[in-house]
C-alpha cells in the first residue's frame, strides 16, 4: 500500500537516503529541507516550523501516514538546540493532526550516540521545559566559552530529544492516538557532515575513541534509513519510546553489559 512520508532534512546525508528509498518503493515523499525539497524551510525557527508543516498538510491533501525527521546539526552553536530539538518536537506536534488521519500513522526522529555523551543538565531542562528562549541563552553562554563547551548544545540537543520521545510516547496524544513514536541513534554515518573528519587518521581516532564500531565499522546512511522505514511503516505496530542504538555496538561497548541493574531492590 502507498503511504504518504513527510521527512526533514531530505536534501542530504540520512534523509535523502530515506526519500530515495522509500520513493523506489513507490511512496509519496514530501520532503522538508533548506533547499532542493519538495518544500524550502528554515526549521531553526518557530514561523518556519509552522509554515512547513501547513505546506506539507497541503501537499498531503490532509493526511499524513508518516513523519521522519532527520534534519540537525552538528556544531558547538547556540543554533543547534532550535535545529535538533524544537525544530524536531514542534514540527512534529504541528502535524500531530494530519498523522491522526491515517489509517496507520507513524514517527520516527533521528538521535545520535551523543545522548550517552556529557550535557548540560540545565540545558536539557530548559528544552524539555519547552522554552526555546531560555535554551538559546543557556546555548549562547555554552558557545562562548568555545567549541569544546560548546558541543555540549549538540549532546544535549539529542539527550532531550530522546527523553521527549520516550515521554510522548506513552501520553494521550501519541499512544492514545495509536501512533508509534521512536528515535534511532545512529553509530558514525558517512555524510557529507562527517567526511571532512573522517579524512584524516587524527579525525578518525577521535571519533572512534568516542563512538567505538566493533560490528563491521563506520556506516552508510542506509543502515539508518532502512531501520526508521520499518518503524514507521504498519509492520511496526507496538515499538514505541524506543531510541535505537543502530552503532556497530557502540553502545554496547560503552555502557556495558547491565543496563537494567538501577532498578534491582538492594
């Protein structure tokens, strides 16, 4: 069965990947991006996440089956938290509507490895809170003190991203609308945002030295966009609140093989 996708970011890296293939398998893809989309948008902002998603309702003729959101960046900039966290959760609370019509409705929204990395806690708060403005300013303060700080946006960025996943998830507006809602955290994906790094030996250790790869290494955007194609698709029918650790083992190399031990009684 045809089904209409809307996914941000789709010019580029894992949202073009997506678009491409769920085209070749002959869905309807509106894609959200800069440029080179079906539709041009600034998601940094607040009128821009509006206008976006009233021109995709538009485009989908009033609904849509599912949402894939993949646009972000990766950069030690007070921007990143309007790009990676309220331009994912309030595009997505935009088209909650539209999603309702569906017969099958879905979501998905890309994280990254970057959740289990430092955040600034008060960072996290403010977006979880909802208030950009505060995040801007706790952002702005994080980027002057330089780009090792300053990367801190980025992880805390995709930490609350996470987190609002897994909250919305189970409430009246996502379950109770029987809509899947999960995140996928990605390994190191050769993009065009990672290939400068990845191009030299220093680059390359530094990023493996974080996100560590033992199941066969650095991966294509592919292996991203196939996984966030099942879940939004009907198979995917009781996954929800998930943030997928889809990273060679990185995750597993990092934290280990007891995850569940915080919650055994003393």
């Amino acid at each position: 069965m045809t089904r209409t996708y809307v996914i941000t970011g789709s010019a580029s890296g894992i949202g073009a990947a997506t678009a491409r293939i769920l085209r070749e398998r002959g869905h309807q893809v509106i894609g959200i991006d800069l440029h080179d989309a079906e539709i041009d948008a600034d998601l940094s902002v607040a009128e821009g996440r509006r206008d976006a998603a009233q021109k995709a309702i538009e485009l989908a003729g009033g609904t849509i089956d599912a949402v894939i959101a993949c646009a972000g960046i990766s950069a030690p900039i007070a921007k990143t938290v309007s790009i990676n966290y309220f331009g994912v959760t309030e595009l997505l609370e935009h088209l909650l509507p539209a999603l309702r019509g569906s017969a099958a409705p879905r979501a998905a929204v890309v994280s990254s490895m970057a959740s289990l990395q430092p955040v600034s806690a008060e960072l996290v708060q403010a977006m979880l809170d909802g208030d950009e403005a505060a995040a801007l300013a706790i952002g702005e303060t994080l980027e002057q003190q330089g780009p090792r700080v300053g990367f801190l946006t980025y992880s805390s960025s995709k930490r609350a991203l996470s987190r609002w996943v897994r909250r919305q998830s189970i409430s009246e507006d996502w379950a109770g609308s029987g809509i899947p809602l999960n995140a996928v955290a990605p390994g190191t994906v050769v993009t065009p945002m990672t290939k400068g790094l990845l191009s030299t030996p220093q680059g390359r250790k530094m990023v493996d030295d974080a996100v560590p790869m033992p199941l066969n290494g650095h991966q294509d955007p592919e292996s991203i966009a196939t996984l966030l194609i099942w879940l939004t698709s009907e198979e995917n029918t009781h996954v929800a609140g998930q943030t997928i650790y889809d990273d060679g083992g990185a995750d597993a190399s990092l934290r280990g093989d007891d995850i569940w031990s915080w919650n055994d009684r003393v």
